[in-house]
C-alpha cells in the first residue's frame, strides 16, 4: 500500500511538472505570436507614405512652372481639364473679371492684351513651402521697397479653403450657367499656391488622375 501511495505521489509530480512546461511553452508561442503581429503590423501603424497630394503635387507644379517659364504651350494646355477649363480671375476695375479658357494661347490678360505667359516675367522664381498662407495688410504694400504687404514672403502652398470662401465668381458679371460651373468645379481645388511677390494664386485640382490647374488669380493687391 504504502509503495502504491509513493508512485501516485510520483506521478502527481510528473505531471505537474508537464503541466507548466506546456503553460510556459504555450506562453511563449502566445509571445511569438504577438510579437509576430507587431512585425506585421508595423508598416501599417509606422508607415508615413507620401500621398499624391505631397510628392506628385510639387512634381507636377514643377512641371507647369518649367513650362510656363519656357512659353510651352501644349504642357500648359495638358494642364487644362477639357471639360471645366481653367477660369483666370482678373481685376481691371474695382470688380473682378473671371475669363473661361480651354486653350491657353487665345488667351489675353486684361491689362495691354499680353499673353497667359507673361506672368514668368513676375513670377521668376517659386519654391514651394507647404503651410498656410500668411497674412496681409495693405497698409505694408510698398513697391519702391519691394514689400509685399504678407507678413512672410516666399511661395506657400496650402489647402483651397480660404479660396473657395473668396466669392470673386459672385461679382464678376456671369451668367447663371457661368457660376453654375464655377461652383461645380470648386470641390475639386486641392491645393492652393500663392506667390507673395506677384499675389498671383493658382489653385489646382486632382481630376481624372491628373492635376489640373483650374483657378489662378492675376490680381495685384489693393489695385482696386
């Protein structure tokens, strides 16, 4: 009796033993396991991709800066959506002109009947910082000094929010078939590029997987 009693006493212990072993083995597979999801999903929680509206923004701005710079018409052209064109807001007065162009070579800026292309003459130079606009103040624009009236100068890049609330459209004498276009294009503005300089804007859009420039303003500031 007493020797069954001591191999029962044995083989509680043995199993014991094998009970946490697989516990501890268990645990560490569980590890492994996690640790393995945290690889996994590592990418996913770390990776900080550019997105289109990054990278393939400033190469395309490139793009159309270079070939604004070299008067190339076709490039430029590629960069008017066929079917919402580019609308080029103008101020000859104290109200707006807004002028619809699907070809940029008929187009004529309103002051001395100038091509689209003179604007390289003031807009020479536009390395794009991406942050919001800076301020203006009138009372600081003085062109003997070369002071824009920003309150920081240089090219900025931002989103079109504060374009999109400008209202040029609703003062510049359209037709109702006009704005209806206009405001239809708007929600495709995605980035928003001022040149402090000049004031000049250009504002572009993501369509049909290309960028589109479909706003600019050639207006200098406090001409009104």
């Amino acid at each position: 009796m007493q020797k069954l009693l001591w191999m029962l006493f044995i083989w509680l212990l043995i199993s014991s033993c094998n009970s946490e072993q697989s516990t501890t083995q268990n645990t560490t597979i569980d590890q492994g396991i996690d640790s393995l999801e945290a690889v996994e999903e590592e990418p996913e929680r770390t990776s900080d991709t550019p997105t289109q509206d990054t990278v393939a923004f400033r190469a395309a701005f490139t793009q159309f800066f270079t070939a604004l710079q070299a008067s190339d018409t076709a490039t430029i052209n590629q960069f008017i959506h066929p079917k919402y064109g580019l609308w080029v807001i103008e101020q000859p007065g104290a109200l707006p002109k807004m002028t619809q162009v699907t070809n940029i070579s008929t187009f004529k800026r309103e002051y001395q009947n100038r091509s689209f292309f003179t604007v390289r003459d003031e807009v020479k130079v536009c390395d794009l910082k991406e942050e919001a606009w800076p301020t203006f103040d009138c009372a600081d624009v003085d062109y003997d000094k070369k002071t824009s009236g920003f309150s920081k100068d240089g090219c900025f890049v931002a989103g079109p929010g504060k374009f999109q609330k400008t209202g040029y459209w609703d003062y510049a004498g359209l037709s109702e078939n006009q704005l209806q276009t206009i405001k239809s294009t708007l929600p495709f503005v995605q980035k928003s590029v001022l040149h402090t300089a000049t004031s000049f804007e250009f504002h572009f859009g993501f369509i049909d997987g290309h960028w589109r420039l479909l706003f600019t303003k050639l207006i200098y500031p406090c001409s009104a």
